[in-house]
C-alpha cells in the first residue's frame, strides 16, 4: 500500500469515525426541537397543529412532549460516551420504534398508498435501527442487529421506490440552480435501493451505508440547510417546525450510516 493510499483510508476512517458524533448531535437537536415545541404549544402559539411535528409524531400535548424531548437529548448525550452508548442505544431505538408502531403505523395503515404518511413511519424506524447499530454488532443481541439491519434496509428500499412514484413532485423540491431535477431524483432512488440491499445482505456494507451517508450531508448542505436559513426564499421556511425536522433527520441519517460504515470494517 502506497503512502498516498494510507493516508486516504485514514482520512476515510477519521471521517467516518465521526458518524457518532453527528448522529448524537442530531438527536439532541430533536430533543430540543421537541421541548421548544412543547413550549408554544403551552403558550398556545402552536395551537394549529394536532401533531408534534417532530418525529415520532407525538400527540400535541405539552407535558408528553417535554419528556420525550428531555429523553432524546440525555439519549443523544449518552451516544456520544462508551460507557454509556449501549444503554443509550437501546433506550432510545426501543422507545423510537414503540412510539412508532402505536402512533404513526396505524395513520398508515389506514391510508396504506400515502407517501408522507409512509415516510413518517420508516424513518423514525430507520433512525430506531441506526440507534440500535451504533454501539457495533458485539453490543447488542445477535437477533437485534440481524432485525435492526433488515429493517433498515427495508425502510432504504422503500425511500427509494418512493423517490419513484413521486418522481415529479419531488423534482420540485431541488433548488433551481441544480440542473437535471428528474435524474437526480431517480439517482437517488437508485442509491437508497442498492444501498438498502448492500446492507440488508451484509455486501460491501460498509460502502454501502459510506455512500448513502455521504449523499445525506449532500442533502444537508445543499437542500436543507439553505431551506431553514431561508436563503431558497421559502415563505415561513426558516419557522417552520417540519423544515427543522427535515434537517435534524437527515443530519441523524448522514451520521448514523457513517456510523454503521465505521462499524463494519
């Protein structure tokens, strides 16, 4: 191996090492996102909406949201130190994907072709599975990282048909400046299913969820970042509860799958 070569993998690995760290930061920023939510619906500022909009979609009443908020941010602290990472790991995947089943899967359920609904119900599963990964497989119960694994996968592929069927209507959402709105769209697409099955059948995982984290701080940079910055001229982008969502999302998924990358070496 050439000194050239060293010293990119080493760059790569650093990069990747810091998966962790971005995951956790995204989380707090949920956390609190939450609590502020929670704060104006006290005040009655956030009476129009029925949801919290922060995922998992917690019902609009304060003192549930303050305490899922509180709990996210310890969580989110937790993933950041050994001792405490599998413990966060676990505390935070099991409640993500308990709240999700018995809030959000059953508004999809009764609407089963709504896309929006779809997607509120795999990516805080996406996310529960990263949580669950974060630690590395010796952490966890073998039959936790198997299912964690397939589910996110699972929850890959289906973003990825989605970027299909709504192919037009997500076209819109790219920046004017951005040429090729349709192929984009259908490239990504791509990338989540052909990620989704690298990691769904453990083959070139690690470049695999790279790739695909990678793609998201695109995202984040390019898309989401501008947006809640107002800088893509958004009318009430920059106060809007979602737009914030959308960022701390995607900034947790960028950071969990570098994280799984790290972990599969």
């Amino acid at each position: 191996m050439t000194v050239a070569n060293s010293a990119r993998n080493q760059l790569h690995d650093s990069l990747l090492g810091l998966g962790r760290c971005i995951f956790a930061a995204a989380i707090i920023a949920l956390g609190i996102e939450t609590i502020v939510c929670a704060h104006h619906l006290s005040l009655a500022l956030g009476a129009r909406y029925s949801v919290i909009p922060v995922i998992p979609w917690l019902p609009a009443v304060p003192w549930i949201a303050y305490l899922w908020g509180a709990t996210w941010v310890l969580c989110g602290v937790g993933f950041l130190f050994s001792r405490t990472r599998r413990p966060a790991a676990l505390i935070f995947g099991g409640l993500f994907f308990l709240l999700t089943l018995v809030l959000d899967v059953p508004k999809n359920a009764a609407d089963i072709g709504n896309i929006p609904l779809r997607t509120g119900v795999f990516e805080p599963f996406a996310l529960a599975c990263l949580a669950w990964l974060l630690p590395g497989p010796s952490a966890i119960p073998s039959w936790l990282e198997r299912a964690s694994r397939y589910l996110l996968a699972l929850s890959l592929v289906i973003f990825g048909v989605d970027h299909f069927l709504a192919l037009g209507f997500i076209a819109t959402l790219l920046p004017s400046w951005i040429p090729f709105h349709v192929f984009w769209v259908a490239f990504f697409g791509i990338a989540f299913i052909a990620s989704g099955v690298s990691i769904g059948l453990n083959i070139l995982q690690r470049w695999g969820a790279a790739g695909l984290g990678l793609m998201f701080a695109i995202w984040v940079f390019t898309l989401h970042l501008p947006r809640v910055l107002g800088l893509y001229g958004i009318p009430g982008a920059p106060h809007n509860p979602n737009e914030w969502s959308s960022l701390f999302i995607a900034i947790a998924m960028w950071g969990g799958l570098w994280a799984l990358a790290d972990n599969s070496q």
